[in-house]
C-alpha cells in the first residue's frame, strides 16, 4: 500500500507508521491510497503509473469487495483475528495533501452490491 493508517491502540507497529485519525475514520484501521500495481489489475484497478488520472477517461469496474477481502491488516500478535464488517459504503474521491486549491470531479454510474 503507499499510505496506510493503523490503529491508535496497537501495541507492536513497524516503522514507519501513521496512526489513523479516531474521529473521522469509520474503520480502526484503512489503507488510504493505493498507487498502481499490476497485482490490483484482477480487482479493476489501475496497474501502471498514469492510469486513472487527469486524461484517462476510461470507465473503471471496481471489485472493492474482493479486493478488500484479501488485504491484511495490523493485528497485535497473540489476539484473535478482527472481524471486518461493512456496515456502510463510502464512495468518492478524495484530495488526499495538497497546499493548492485542488479540484475533483468522480462520477459514480452504477453500483452493484453482490452479497455472499
């Protein structure tokens, strides 16, 4: 991931770390930003640096669900694992650190919610 954010109560991180922010972040944990990979290519995402900015219209098929189901995330050694339930869905875009006045335009056309 190339920024991710970990939980404020964990007990043994790796450096380097981010702690996420407790009031605003739904989840104890989340990966804020994903740059591309040819590994989030069976998901739907962007696999080559360039694709998915300014310039590149294409529409994106996403699988956030199957993705997010095969990311590991912090766990303080000897507990049980987290269960991750998903409550609600946020979607958009985000301007993640800029000093400028930034703009964004995400348009959301379809969505499908398939359960298991």
């Amino acid at each position: 991931y190339h920024y991710y954010c970990a939980p404020g109560n964990a007990q043994h991180l790796e450096q380097p770390v981010s702690l996420c922010d407790p009031y605003s972040n739904p989840q104890a944990q989340e990966i804020v930003q994903l740059l591309p990979h040819p590994i989030w290519g069976e998901y739907g995402y962007p696999t080559e640096k360039g694709q998915g900015w300014i310039g590149d219209p294409r529409t994106w098929v996403l699988d956030t669900g199957g993705l997010a189901s095969r990311l590991y995330f912090y766990q303080d050694p000897n507990t049980p694992p987290a269960e991750r339930r998903w409550t609600s869905i946020d979607m958009g875009t985000e301007i993640f650190v800029s000093d400028k006045d930034e703009e964004a335009e995400w348009i959301l056309s379809d969505l499908d919610v398939i359960l298991l």
